[in-house]
C-alpha cells in the first residue's frame, strides 16, 4: 500500500472501509523498514504500541475525526508517557531518558486517535540546521542521499517525504520546521508564537520555540494545526486566542491578497535558482488575482546575528537541569559533586550545546549582560515593528526559506558560524514571534551527479494570522505541481 498519501486521502479510504488503520501503520512499518537504514530518520521504532493502537481503532469503527487513525512520526524531543525521549543527545541516550507522561501534543492527538509510530532524528536538543549533531548520526536527503536533510526538524521532514509517516511534529525555535520541509520537498508551519502549546517538549529557547506539524500539502497542516492548536492551561505562554477552522479558510483564495516582497532578502550575489524560483511564484500569485507590492523590512540584517545571542542565553539556562543528577547520563568514581558536574556534562553534552551554553553564559554574565544579552532584546523589538509596520500595508509576506538547496553532509564541518548563516532567511520572523510557512516552489537543475533538489518558499504572516498564510499557501499550491512530486528511494 502507498504510505504516500495525505491526511486527507488516508482518512478518505479509512472512513470509506477501504483501508483500515492496521494496514495504514503496516504500511508505513514496511516503509521504515525498507528506506531508513539509508535515511536515518527514525532514531525510535514504536511498532508494537501502534499496531495495538491501530487495532483499537479499528475495532472501534469510528473515523469521525480527520486524524483517527492516522500513523505520524514525532522529533524526539516531544515526550510521550512510556516511549523513549532523548532529544538526540548522549546526556538522555546513555539511561534511555522514558517520560512519564505525555506533551500536550502528544496527548490532543492521542485524544483523536492519530497514532504515532516512532521518534525523528533531531540535531542535539535542536540546536542546528542539518541534524548532523544527533548521537545518532546524520540524517539523509531523501532527494540526494549524499546531502543533509535540513535541520533541526531533518528526520520528521525525510521521513515525511520518504513516505515513513503520513505527516510529522517538529519544533521550529529558528527554522528548523521551515528549513528541512524545503530542503525535503514538503510543506512546514511555524505557528505563531504561543498558538500551540510547549508542555511536554524539551526547551532550547523558551521564549521564541515554537511546536508545529510538517506534512505533504498545506491541507494536511491545516488538519495537524487544528488538532493541536489553542491555550493550554499547562504552559502559560500560550495566548487565549480563537483557534479558526483552518481548512474553511482556504476557500477563501487569495484575490486581492496584498503580497508583499522584501528587498532586504534578495542578495547581491544570492543563489540565482532561489532567487528566480520566488520570483516565479509572485508571478503565479499576480496570476492569482493577488496584488505584489515592494515592501522593506529594514532590522532584517540584524536577525541573526540578535538571535544567536538570545537563542544561546535561553539554552545556557534550559541545559542547566541535565547535571546527571536527575536525569540520564552519570560519571564513573567522581571525587567531588563539582567533579561530578564537570564529567557528566563535558562527555554527555556534543560540541555544539557545549557552544552555546559557554556563548550564553558569558553573554548573560554581570558586565556584559546590558552589552550583549539587553542590546539584542531592544534589536528584537526593532525587528518586530518592522512586521508591524508592514502588515499594515500588505497581509502576507513572501522570501526564500534558505540561501541555498540542501548542501553536502560536513559542507559546514569546519565552520559553525557558515552553519548559523544557513538560518538568515529564518531568523527575523522568530524575533518577532510571527506565523511563517514553507511550501515547495521548485527544484534546483541537475547537473553532473547532482540531482534536481527541492526548494521551498516562504510566507510569512502578521501574530495569529495562520489561516491568511496557510489560505495563500494553498492558493499557490493548486496552482502548482511541485508539491506532487515524490524522492524515488
Ligand atoms: N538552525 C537554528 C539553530 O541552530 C534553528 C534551530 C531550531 O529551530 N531548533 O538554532
């Protein structure tokens, strides 16, 4: 059976009896089975709690909901009662770190009856942009098997794209939704931020994570979006705004949408296929009935640079509670409690979080906490009024979501800072807490031994306005094929 369909197409067949879930989670098993030893996308195979689950669903006979009995895959930093979590990080790998208890998510989608069949490769407590810092080794493109499939999401969008799950969870803290659907040829949400709860999901930036779904069409997120979406009483940073429905939204179209294009993210120099395949697509919205309008975003080169101060401050204090004591890894014979620390955290924690705690450490410590810390707060909020200002005149925002098509595995080895500017298309809709998705728009040209690569665009869309980005997504959608294609594996 194809393990490629849609949310939509799957509960089609389900609630018609021409599938049952059992086979649906089958399906998806085979798959696994059959690609992952090449993708390395699943770091944890949850088969026989989901078979059992499919089961029930089935006997149950009830497919009311769009995502009963639904298989999905989920990054393993979501915890789930009694199923393995390790953020991808020796720290929790070495005593297999098993919550117990469920995160929101898991639990709103429990409560549907979606099923989840395994945990995703993740970059180490989603710190990067190719999940290449996971214990668990790197995960493959599904388009080209030599190149990273994106970060820090890259084993829930490979894994959607192989055809593993019928959609995914990931986190998006400074792209990492956005960035691996582009480089895997599907479609990521980035919600706004507290329009979906953080309970239960491990803290890499408290005030700028973000939890949201990667599918194969902006249909599909909309059903993801709509299950897990709303306040919850467990995380209080969540906002008490009404959560719309979604896909009623997308009948709406998009004539007389305002779409605005920044100049500040087409590049002197940028890579020509991004730039002509964004272009490309205002066009198709100017077909649309959409109108385009130059618009400028002026903060925006100071985005990244403002998020790898604040992003490593939050880290340095959420890695504070992995100190051996409460949770996973341990030292052997230490002498001292200080020496116990030392150890645990000097071998259980990878080069890049241990980069990130000491940049965060010296940039929150007393002398330079106003310098660098205060500084990039106040940056922030200039970035913020720059979406402000430019949603009174536009009501999407359209750019590229990466300077380039999935890259090289090590591509970035020697330098982390080339890495952290993967992120600049990423980085300023973060600051500002906005709502931004990435649909595909293209593919690079083959050439020589490099095959064609997906490319993704970005819109992006004023605080709570979701339904007006994923309704322009659509419109661009239906108008286009490069959704429809598939990785052959
Ligand atoms: N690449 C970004 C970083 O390394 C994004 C990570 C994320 O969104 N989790 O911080």
């Amino acid at each position: 059976m194809d393990s490629s369909m849609t949310i939509a197409e799957a509960h089609d067949k389900l609630a018609h009896r021409e599938v049952s879930s059992t086979e649906l989670v089958q399906a998806c098993i085979d798959r696994i089975e059959k690609v992952d030893g090449t993708l390395n996308a699943v770091v944890y195979r949850n088969f026989d709690k989901a078979l059992d689950q499919a089961k029930k669903v089935d006997s149950a006979g009830k497919f009311d909901h769009p995502l009963t009995g639904i298989p999905y895959l989920v990054k393993d930093v979501y915890c789930e009662e009694g199923v393995q979590t390790t953020a991808c990080s020796n720290v929790l790998r070495e005593k297999n770190y098993i919550p117990p208890f469920d995160s929101t998510t898991s639990k709103r989608l429990k409560a549907v009856g979606a099923i989840s069949i395994g945990k995703t490769n993740t970059d180490e407590f989603t710190m990067g942009a190719s999940t290449e810092t996971s214990c668990y080794g790197v995960t493959r493109n599904p388009w080209d098997t030599t190149r990273v499939a994106g970060g820090s999401s890259g084993g829930s969008a490979a894994g959607v794209a192989a055809g593993e799950g019928i959609f995914a969870l990931g986190t998006d803290t400074g792209g990492s939704i956005r960035q691996p659907a582009a480089f895997c040829g599907i479609t990521g949400l980035r919600v706004t931020y507290g329009r979906t709860s953080r309970y239960g999901v491990m803290s890499m930036g408290s005030s700028i994570d973000t939890i949201g779904p990667l599918c194969r069409n902006v249909e599909d997120l909309c059903i993801v979006t709509q299950a897990i979406a709303g306040k919850d009483p467990l995380d209080a940073t969540t906002g008490d705004v009404p959560v719309p429905d979604y896909r009623s939204e997308l009948k709406k179209g998009v004539k007389g949408l305002r779409v605005g294009i920044p100049k500040e993210y087409f590049l002197e120099g940028m890579n020509a296929e991004v730039e002509a395949s964004v272009k490309a697509a205002t066009e198709v919205f100017k077909k649309l009935g959409a109108t385009v309008i130059d618009i400028s975003l002026p903060h925006t080169k100071y985005a990244t640079a403002t998020y790898y101060v604040i992003c490593p401050c939050a880290v340095s204090s959420n890695m504070a509670r992995y100190d051996g004591i409460r949770y996973g890894h341990t030292a052997d014979k230490p002498q001292n409690l200080l020496e116990y620390y030392e150890c645990v955290r000097s071998t259980g924690f990878g080069a890049e979080v241990k980069r990130r705690i000491m940049i965060g450490t010296y940039a929150l410590s007393a002398g330079y906490v106003d310098q660098y810390y205060r500084q990039a707060q106040k940056v922030r909020t200039l970035i913020k009024k720059d979406f402000d200002d430019a949603f009174r005149t536009v009501d999407v925002i359209v750019s590229p979501v990466s300077p380039t098509p999935a890259f090289t595995i090590g591509a970035h080895d020697a330098n982390p800072i080339d890495m952290y500017l993967e992120d600049i298309f990423l980085t300023s809709q973060v600051m500002a807490g906005i709502p931004a998705l990435s649909v595909p728009c293209g593919f690079s040209k083959a050439q020589g031994s490099v095959p064609a690569l997906p490319l993704g665009l970005q819109i992006m869309g004023a605080q709570w306005q979701e339904a007006t980005i994923l309704r322009a997504a659509h419109a661009y959608e239906q108008a286009t094929e490069w959704h429809m294609k598939k990785p052959v594996l």
